[in-house]
C-alpha cells in the first residue's frame, strides 16, 4: 500500500531537512511520497523541500499563498496525495517517523484510523510543564465525553488513514476546526481504530505556533461537534 506522508508547516525551514531526512531513513524500500504542505513560509522552508525534492523525486513542496492555516494544509495535502494511505506528521520531529511501519500495519491489518497516543503504555510527554498537562487531560475528558470519541488522545495531531475515506468525508469537514483528527474521528464514525504509542518529544528548532487563543478555538470545535452529533437524534425523537 502507497503511503504519502503530509506535514503542514509555517517557518520550519530549520527542521524540515532533519524531518525528511528520518522519514527517508523510515520508509526505505517502501512505496512512499513525503508532502510538505507549507503556507508560503518567510523562512522559505518551501525552497528548502524543493531542493531536496531534486535529489529524491518522492519528495514534493505544496507551496500554498491563500486560506492559510494548519487545518486547511492538511486537507489539501491528503487531498492532492496519490498514495492509498495518507498519514499526518508534525515538522518539528515531536512525533516519531519511527512508528509509520507499526502505523501503516495496523491500517492494513484492517484499521481504518490509526492514531499515535501519547496516552497509553509506552507513549508519554516531555518537558510539559503542570498548566500544560492538566489543559491537555481536561480537553482530552472533554472531547471524550462530549464526542463519545473512543481514543486515548483524540487531539493528536499524528494519524493515518485511507486516502478513499477521506475523500468520502471532505466536503463536510471544517478545516478551521483547531483539531483536524478530532473533525475526521467525528464525520467518519470509524469502525476499527487503532492506537501506536509514541513519546511526544520537545520541538527540535524554531517557534511554536501555539497561543492562548487555541484553548478557545478547540474549546468552539468541541461545542459545534457535540450540537451537529446530537442534531439528527433531537430531530428524529421529535418527529
Ligand atoms: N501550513 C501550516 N502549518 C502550520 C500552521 N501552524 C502550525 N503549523 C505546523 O503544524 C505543526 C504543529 O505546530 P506546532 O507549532 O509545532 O504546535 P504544537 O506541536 O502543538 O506546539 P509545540 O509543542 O509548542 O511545538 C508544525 O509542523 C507547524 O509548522 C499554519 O498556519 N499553516
Ligand atoms: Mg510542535
């Protein structure tokens, strides 16, 4: 099965050869695409994934200049991929390219969500401070109970799925929701998801892009996702 992995990025010019790099190493005598869906970076990490692209063709920039945003890079990346599977890896190496061959298994195995957990045996945080922490279990309970989403770490942002289903449910995403996994775990209704755990490490060069702003953001996706969940179900014991 093809995998074409896709990584959004916004001035990652410092980690993305290292990112390539660990992804090439991974993936090696598989078939394979790295997409490095980038939003016209300042720091111009799209000239950095085209001049490695000229060394290994399997490597491609998707250098987007409108509808910027961490939501909307993923989606056109899954959706401009050729491979069967398409996977979501953060720039900044805190996920694992390591664990892709356990993922890609499971999805043939007959998963059709594949999820890396921070949040099981094996898998963990580092250098997260107490505030950080206790916001991410809080969310993590929240999405749980709201949603009903059965995953251990429902806002990882390292996933894998089929490209086919997907495209099944594209068009009733929304890409400004802040978590990408959690908009797809809701509209796809998995059958068989599957969890690989991994340590989320500290980001290795560069800035987060993450703000305060993002407790809100996610805090709205959750409220729309819980009302559009309980939707069909008030209109069907009314009628
Ligand atoms: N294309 C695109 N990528 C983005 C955008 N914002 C963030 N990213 C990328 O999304 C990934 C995750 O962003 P991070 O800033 O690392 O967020 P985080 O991992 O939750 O936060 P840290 O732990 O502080 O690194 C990185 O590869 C970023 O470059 C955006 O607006 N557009
Ligand atoms: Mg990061």
């Amino acid at each position: 099965m093809k995998l074409s992995v896709i990584s959004p990025t916004y001035n990652e010019a410092e980690n993305v050869g290292l990112l390539i790099a660990e992804l090439e190493k991974v993936l090696e005598g598989g078939d394979y695409e790295i997409l490095i869906s980038d939003d016209n970076s300042p720091d111009l990490t799209w000239v950095r994934v085209q001049e490695i692209g000229r060394r290994n063709p399997r490597v491609r920039a998707l250098r987007r200049t409108s509808n910027r945003g961490l939501g909307p890079s993923v989606v056109d990346g899954f959706s401009s991929a050729t491979g069967e599977a398409v996977a979501c890896i953060d720039a900044d190496l805190q996920h694992d390219p390591a664990i892709l061959p356990q993922m890609l298994k499971e999805l043939m195995n007959g998963a059709d969500l594949v999820v890396a957990t921070r949040y099981m045996p094996g898998g963990g945080t580092t250098n997260w401070g107490m505030i950080r922490r206790l916001g991410s279990w809080g969310c993590t309970k929240l999405a749980q109970s709201l949603l009903g989403v059965k995953l251990r770490d429902p806002m990882s942002g390292y996933f894998m799925m089929r490209r086919d289903d997907f495209l099944n449910i594209r068009d009733r995403l929304n890409v400004r929701g802040f978590k990408i996994l959690l908009e797809i775990a809701a509209h796809m209704k998995p059958r068989r998801m599957s969890e690989v755990p991994y340590k989320f490490g500290p980001r290795a060069q560069g800035e987060s892009k993450l703000s305060n702003k993002i407790v809100f953001a996610y805090l709205s996706q959750l409220w729309r996702l819980y009302r559009q969940a309980r939707r069909p179900r008030l209109q069907s014991s009314a009628g």
